[in-house]
C-alpha cells in the first residue's frame, strides 16, 4: 500500500505522463467506438489515481453522466475528492484483482484502463480483464492501454537495461508476469469480448521523441516511485546514479517502446 507522500507523488507524475500521452496521440483519450461528446454514458475508469482522466471525460459527455473511478489507493483517492469531487466524479476503492460489486455490474457504456494491469499479479491478467469486462453493459467497450517494457532491443544502453531490470523486479514481486501485456488480446477474448482489436503505437523518450526533454523527466522520475515500491516489498536495490546516468543515456540513444491499446466490446 502506498504511503500519502507515495501517493501524492504518484499523482503528480501520472498528471504529468497523461499530457504527455495525450501530445503523443494527438489529443486523443478513447480511441474505442464510443461516441462521447454530449452523451449521457456511463463510464468507469480503473487504476483511476485521483480522478484526472475521469475530469477531462467529465467535460465531454453529458451533464447527466455517470463517472466512476475505481483505484486501491485511499490516499490517492481522498486527493481526487478535494480536486474532482464538486464534479460529481465517484471515487471508490478497490482491487482490480477482485469481483466487483454487484451494483458496478453490467452497468457501463465504456471501462477504461492505462497503465495499470502490472497491479494484477495476485488474480492474474485474465481473471482481472474478467473482472472488468464484468462491468459492462451489452454492447459496451473495455479499452486498455499499456506499454511492453521489455530489455534486449538493440538501441537498449546498459543505463536503460538496468532500469528495465527494476521495472521487470518490480511487476514480478508483485506476483505478475512481466509480459503480460502480451496476453491481452487472448485475455478479452476469453473474458467472451467479441470485436477485439489491438493497436500499436511507439512509445518514444529523448532523442527522437516529441518532446525530448519532457520525455525523458517523465521515464526519469519513475525511479523514485519504483525504488520505494521495491523497498517496502523487500527489495532495496538501485545505484543511485541511475537517474542522471539514464537522463544521460536517453538524450544521446532515446529509447521507443511498443503502446498497445486493446480493445474489446460485450455482446
């Protein structure tokens, strides 16, 4: 569980990745096909943080929408009651690794996910896009989006393979599969999700990226968040010169990873 320092900084940094996400995809948020603008939908956002992608839907769908975010940390939750909550944004905890409640059941046009599956180690990827895909309404679509870290690429220095090596220490502490991204499209399609498509995109830091400098502060202050994750499940171990080391790196080599978005509608 995240401590509240924990939590605030990983606010801070998903505010941060998610502009820079959005410049790299043209602005886009939902790239499955769900009309938004000015509908009244219901829409659930899992692995939520303090409610900042469900604020930006908020002011695209109708007045009379149901906006639901779901994520297991309280602190980050009570952070996006003080910020999103005079929107009548809902805020809940839970594991995604879990059932969900009876009343969030087959009740949502759209169940967005980003960045948060390596979370779903203790149930495993399938039982987790389960567990989402039981959220939707007949006809609703589950949308998810990660990215494959993965050491080995030929453009990979030893400053980057090592931060890869923490990235891939970290999701397998936490009991998952480190390419888990890859079992994604299997996973919707034995949760009975029909129409599914994968899309991929390069995800691209330093050199060559959109913003180099940007990019790289962003991969960057993700040590930090790992580095204390690592600790509190007994594994305290990072050079401390990573940071500056892979700055460095970035600039000169850059690094680009595949972004898959899958997704996947209910009959």
């Amino acid at each position: 569980m995240q401590t509240p320092e924990q939590a605030a900084a990983e606010v801070v940094f998903m505010a941060r990745q998610h502009r820079y996400i959005q410049k790299e995809l043209g602005g886009l948020l939902i790239l499955a096909p769900v009309e938004l603008p000015g509908r009244t939908l219901s829409i659930l956002d899992v692995g939520c943080g303090d409610g900042l992608v469900l604020s930006e839907l908020h002011a695209q769908v109708g007045a009379e929408s149901n906006l639901v975010g779901l994520d297991i940390n309280p602190a980050a939750l009570a952070q996006g009651e003080t910020t999103y909550g005079k929107k009548g944004i809902k805020l809940l905890q839970h594991d995604m690794n879990d059932p969900l409640p009876e009343n969030l059941q087959n009740s949502f046009d759209l169940v967005h996910v980003r960045y948060s599956l390596y979370g779903a180690g203790r149930s495993g990827v399938e039982q987790v896009i389960k567990n989402l895909a039981s959220a939707l309404k007949p006809g609703g679509w589950l949308q998810v989006q990660e990215i494959d870290v993965q050491a080995g690429h030929s453009d990979h220095g030893e400053a980057l393979t090592e931060y890869i090596g923490l990235f891939t220490t970290l999701i397998e502490k936490m009991g998952n599969d480190a390419k888990f991204v890859l079992k994604l499209k299997p996973a919707f399609e034995g949760a009975g999700l029909i129409d599914v498509k994968v899309s991929q995109y390069d995800a691209k830091f330093g050199k060559d990226a959109i913003d180099a400098d940007e990019s790289i502060e962003i991969f960057t202050h993700s040590i930090p968040l790992m580095v204390g994750y690592l600790k509190q499940l007994g594994v305290a171990k990072a050079d401390s010169s990573l940071h500056e080391r892979l700055k460095a790196e970035l600039a000169v080599k850059g690094a680009t990873f595949p972004r898959y978005v899958v997704m996947g509608r209910k009959a």
